[in-house]
C-alpha cells in the first residue's frame, strides 16, 4: 500500500510534541510532507526540525502544492470547523485535535461533509487508548462489571489556568475548563457507555476565581481578561436510568494541584480508572483488585495509529465524527443549561 501523505495545520507544542514525534513514527504507513502555521517561519522552524520538506503560511499553498491524502488540525478551537470543512472539501481526510468545534452545528456539519465525501473524521481524545481503558472495556465485555449505571467523570486542577496562549479568550476557545479538559473525561465516559445521547443536562458554570486573580500553578493570567469559566459542574441523565457526574476545573480550591479520573459504578462491580482498581464480590465476600503491571503505553502514538487504521477501513477506537457530534452537544447542553440560571 502506498505511503499516505500527511500534513500538519498548526505549528503549536501539540503538533511539535504529539502529532509530529507519532507520525515520525509510523513512516511505514505515513510521509509527513508539510506544516502550515499563521508565521512562516515558525512553520519553517518547526518543519526544519524535524526535518520535513514543506512549510506554508496559507492552506490553499498547501493543498495546491502538496496535495495531502490527511491533515492533522492543531489550531485554536475558533479554526477547527473552517479549516476542517477545507480539508475535506480538498479530499483529505482529517485528524483534529478536541473540542471537534466550537459549537453542536459545527460538529454535525463537519461530520455530514465527511460521509458524503466518503473520508474519515476523527479526533485527538488519547485517554481511550490507556491501559487503563482498554481494561476496563475488557471488564466490561466480560461482565465483571454487570450493567453500568453511573459514572462520576473529573479533570480538576487547583490553581491551573494558562497563563499562555489563548485559553481564556471565549472567542477563540469557546469556552473554558468544560472545552480544555472536561471533554476528555466525557469521552472516556461516553466511550465506557457507548456514547448514549442524554434525555436531561444540568449544568452550572463558575469564573469566580478566573475573574478575581490570584496564584497561579501554571503561570500568570490577567483577570480583566478572563472570557470563560474557571469551573464548570453538571449532572447527566441517559434513558435507562443511566447517569453521569462531570466536573472540570481551571481553578478550584481543592486539595490536590491536579485530579483526573473516572469512578464507574455497576450493578456486579465497581471500577477506579487511574491506577485501576476493581471493586466486586468474590466467593461471597467484598474485594478491591489491584491491577499493577499495567503496560505503560505510548497514547498519541496508539491515537495516530487508531486514526490511521480509521483512514484505511479497519477496525478502530479513535473518537469518530458522530461520536464528536454527540459530545459536542452535551457540551453545548451544558453551557445552555448554566446560562439559564
């Protein structure tokens, strides 16, 4: 099979130290031909380094004179759907780093384009390929934890605002710590139930501490600029009874600097993802299981190859473009519900 021709669009640390070190990695299967970035020589530099041919300011260079059978999107969030939309109208099929946009529409919209083109769309949620996941979707196919009916879902940091970047403007971002972190343990979530859409969304956000400043863990941020939520909280219901509990924090005043985890309760037994535990009955007696010879495991590089696998027809656990869709309009489900109160 002939290599696939590959493209980076962003020339930021996730393209410098994810997508491109993967891809490298899988030269038997992918040439990374280009990066386009806004700066030419930001895009040069980063091209120079890690020695790819091409380096463009605009797509439309790019696309002419590259031709890319895929893109990887590492841009702001504000640029997901055009640049997307773009790539798939160029025939390429695309690899986009999370949130999939900035609103529900734009999701569906991308993902409509996609099926007509017949391409694969797909998105940077890594956490799916843990040890810890992969076991736990094996307890579950086994039956070890019955019939799944909760899970509390958190990506929480004390002090953890960006004091970098463009985090904080909502125009660009679209929203805070739900679209920075809270997606990805709502996608581990969906991904453990099999991405169910819920029939009720509560939500409550919070830019109390983003607003009034203070100590930063990750640097300074300016407070007279800070655009979205520092906390966001909400309560899903799914038919059959099924729910999910999401937090998600810039800032909190908690104990511990960062906490991400997922607890999934079930009516045989009970999981704690990070480190993975089992919590069940055994012979007639309670049991916490200890799993500590979890293989460590390279998440971008098994993302890249999920997607790869995505691209060529076969089997895969990358986040695929429905799935995004869904997701997506939690999110927007959630944000909507706190703006009413």
């Amino acid at each position: 099979m002939p290599l696939l021709k590959a493209a980076i669009i962003g020339g930021g640390n996730i393209a410098d130290n994810n997508h491109i070190p993967a891809l490298k990695q899988l030269a038997d299967r992918v040439e990374l031909v280009a990066v386009c970035g806004r700066d030419l020589g930001k895009a040069r530099a980063l091209a120079d380094k890690h020695n790819i041919a091409h380096a463009f300011d605009n797509t439309g260079s790019l696309y002419d004179q590259c031709a890319p059978d895929l893109v990887v999107i590492c841009t702001p969030n504000n640029l997901h759907h055009p640049q997307t939309m773009e790539a798939l109208a160029r025939n390429c099929h695309v690899f986009c780093e999370k949130p999939p946009a900035t609103s529900a529409q734009q999701a569906r919209d991308m993902a409509n384009l996609a099926v007509q083109k017949g391409l694969t769309l797909a998105y940077n949620f890594q956490l799916r390929q843990t040890s810890e996941c992969a076991l736990l979707m094996r307890c579950r196919a086994n039956g070890l934890l019955g019939d799944i009916y909760h899970i509390k879902a958190h990506f929480l940091r004390r002090r953890g605002i960006p004091g970098w970047g463009h985090f904080t403007n909502k125009a660009m971002q679209g929203g805070g710590a739900l679209m920075d972190l809270g997606v990805h343990v709502l996608d581990l979530a969906l991904f453990a139930l099999g991405h169910p859409t819920p029939d009720q969304v509560l939500g409550n956000t919070y830019d109390l501490i983003g607003k009034a400043g203070g100590k930063g863990l990750m640097g300074d941020w300016n407070p007279n600029a800070f655009e979205v939520e520092d906390a966001a909280m909400a309560y899903l219901s799914f038919p059959n009874n099924v729910s999910i509990m999401l937090s998600a924090s810039f800032a909190l005043n908690t104990q511990t600097d960062k906490d991400r985890n997922l607890e999934i309760f079930g009516s045989k037994g009970g999981v704690k993802l990070f480190p993975f535990s089992l919590y069940t009955e055994v012979a007639g007696e309670l049991a916490d299981i200890q799993f500590p010879y979890l293989d460590e495991t390279d998440i971008q590089l098994k993302n890249t190859i999920a997607f790869l696998d995505a691209c060529e027809g076969k089997p895969s656990t990358v986040c695929t473009a429905e799935q995004g869709v869904i997701l997506q309009e939690i999110v927007e489900r959630i944000y909507h519900s706190a703006e009413k109160k």
